[in-house]
C-alpha cells in the first residue's frame, strides 16, 4: 500500500463509522437506564464514544503529520 493510499483511503470512512455503534449504544443504554435498567449501559456506551472520539482525533494528527512530511 502507498503512502498517499494510506493517507486518502478508507481509513478516514472506518475512524467515523466507529462512532454509529457506539452513539447507538450510548443511546440505547441511556433509554433502557431510564426505563429502570443498569447504568452501566449508558456508562459502557459513553466510554465507547470517547474511544471513537479518540480514534477519530488520532487518525486526523496522524494524516496531518504524514501529509506535512516531504515526499
């Protein structure tokens, strides 16, 4: 795989979709906690959002710092 594949490929596309399963997770542990169920569903999902969040962030300085290098 090329350098310039890496930087524009799909891992900018799989980085984002992290954060569907997990805002569903978040939302789903939050209606059921409401609903009288554990708080370590909404906990779980929150945890989980932060991750992507992370990953998201961290693939950004990733693509920035290697674009920033001289080829």
């Amino acid at each position: 795989m090329s350098k310039s594949s890496r930087v524009t490929g799909p891992g900018r596309t799989l980085d984002w979709a992290g954060l569907v399963p997990s805002g569903l997770l978040l939302a789903t542990g939050i209606r059921d906690y409401r609903d009288g169920g554990s708080v370590g569903w909404p906990i779980g999902g929150a945890l989980l959002v932060l991750i992507s969040l992370w990953v998201v962030y961290r693939g950004r300085a990733r693509r920035a710092r290697d674009s920033a290098t001289p080829r």
